[in-house]
C-alpha cells in the first residue's frame, strides 16, 4: 500500500479539526510541513474518499460515523490502522536510525566485543590488558576520524538498553518526521548526539559511553516546546510521558542508579541533550507560530 499526498493546504490553514476525525475514525494519514504549506498523506486506495471527506468537513465533525461516509464501500476499502511496514516506510529515517542501532549492537555483541566497539566509540581506544587507553579528541579528528563525533549514538551495551532507546525513539522520532519531515529529524538526530557526546565527553573525560538516550532527550525537549508554542497532533504526547523522562532524568542525576549497580549514567550527555533539544524546539516552535498568525 504506497503511501501518496491527498492534500497541499497553506500552513496558516488549520487542520487540527479534520486531523481530529480521523484520528477518531481510525483513517491511517499523517500531515507534514513542507516551507509555507502542510501536505496531507494517506494509502492511495484513500486519497479521493479523503479529498471529498474534506470538501464536506473541512472543519472535522465530532459526530460523523465512517458508514456515514462511505456507505457504500466495498468492506476492502474500508480504512485500516497502518501496518508496521507502511509505518517504516512513512517514517524513514526513524526506522533507518533503529536499524542502524540494531547492525551495530550485533557487530559489537551489544558492547561485549571491545575489539569493536572501538569502531564506534567517541575516542579511538586500544586494549592493553586490563587497561584502556584513548586517543586525544584533537588526535583522533587530525586523523580524519570525524565520524566519532555522532557514532556513539548508535552504540548499546545490553538488550534492555537497545530496546528501550529503539522504542523511544520510534515513538519520538517519527512524530518530528511525520510534521516536520525527514531531513528535520535526520538533522535534529546528528545535532542532538553532538552536544550530547561533546557535553559527556567534556564532563566525564575519556571514557566508554554510549546509546540514543542523549538524542532522545533532545527530541523529547524539542517536541516538547514544539508543542507549547504552535500545537499539533502529531506532537501530542501521550499523559505523564514528559514527566516520567524528567523524573528518571532527575534519579539517574541523583546517583542511586550506579549504587544500585546498575550501571553508569551519561547524565551528562541526557541534560546536553534535552537543553539543546529545548532550544531548537523553541526556535521551531515560534517560528512555526509566527507563521501561523502571519
């Protein structure tokens, strides 16, 4: 089921009535921003049902029931929720950053295999025996080992970490995809492990460390004031979300975590993370309002 555009309507138009019902009708679709306009996609199969459901309703109708619409559809065409393929092919580079995270937990044997995880790591590392030693960070870039600087994202150490960082991200990720776009997500990503590997690096020294979780922090903070400023569906979080991250912020800040033994925090590169996330989100978020209003 390819995926179209059903719709290109002025950003200052406001479809959060429409995008509303069908949210409750269970019609699979997704906005974005593209510049000055919001594109409507949705299955192929849908697109004229969904052009003649906004020429009668393009303010949403609370009350309207599917049947009401398509009477007589054959059952076949009746909307569906998207499978998870037709998700991944929506959401490109959320599903590309989640495999690539996966490809490389299975190189480095989820960070058992240090011959390996050396490839990814933010500073080139060699095994002496019991003991580490890093290249310089000047070093290593003189060296033309750029990459450094946003690998470490894409490593995990353990199943739990891999699979909890790989379903935030899906469901953070592909919210700034779907309204923002997919080179606004790739950009934010390679941003967000920036400041956060450059914050750990610079507060914990050389050092092992690794993981989405730094990205996420900033993609929740991003959504986050996102949303304050220009609101919209597809940064709708659900309840208690933003206060669950912030309160795990706060005890893996507080240090029970490691005396749990439960391993190290990059604290460090969470709170870089959600402070450079807070600020594009509202410098998107206001720029998105401005135009709203304009």
């Amino acid at each position: 089921m390819s995926i179209v555009q059903v719709m290109r309507l002025p950003l200052a138009h406001d479809l959060s009535g429409f995008v509303q019902m069908l949210q409750r009708l269970g019609v699979p679709h997704r906005v974005s921003e593209e510049g000055d306009v919001q594109v409507l996609w949705a299955p192929q199969g849908l697109a004229d049902e969904l052009r003649e459901l906004y020429r009668r309703y393009p303010q949403g109708d609370p009350n309207l029931q599917l049947q009401g619409v398509e009477q007589d559809a054959p059952a076949s065409r009746q909307p569906s929720a998207p499978s998870l393929l037709d998700q991944a092919r929506a959401c490109k580079v959320t599903f590309a950053v989640i495999v690539l995270s996966v490809v490389v937990a299975a190189i480095t044997s989820l960070g058992d295999n240090l011959a390996t995880v050396g490839w990814f790591t933010f500073l080139e590392v060699r095994v002496q025996g019991d003991y580490l030693h890093f290249t310089s960070l000047a070093q290593g870039l003189a060296d033309g080992q750029w990459w450094r600087l946003w690998s470490p994202m894409l490593l995990h150490f353990g199943v739990l970490h891999l699979a909890m960082n790989s379903l935030w991200y899906w469901e953070l990720g592909r919210r700034i995809e779907l309204r923002q776009g997919p080179w606004m997500l790739l950009g934010l990503t390679l941003l967000f492990a920036l400041v956060s590997n450059l914050a750990q690096h610079f507060t914990s020294g050389p050092s092992l460390f690794g993981g989405l979780s730094g990205v996420l922090y900033g993609l929740l903070g991003h959504v986050w004031l996102y949303q304050r400023l220009a609101p919209n569906a597809q940064f709708a979080l659900p309840r208690g979300v933003l206060v669950m991250m912030l309160v795990w912020l706060l005890v893996c800040l507080s240090g029970v975590v490691g005396q749990l033994g439960l391993g190290q925090i990059a604290n460090a590169a969470h709170v870089g993370g959600l402070l450079i996330g807070c600020l594009t989100g509202l410098l998107g978020g206001a720029l998105a309002r401005r135009k709203l209003s304009a």
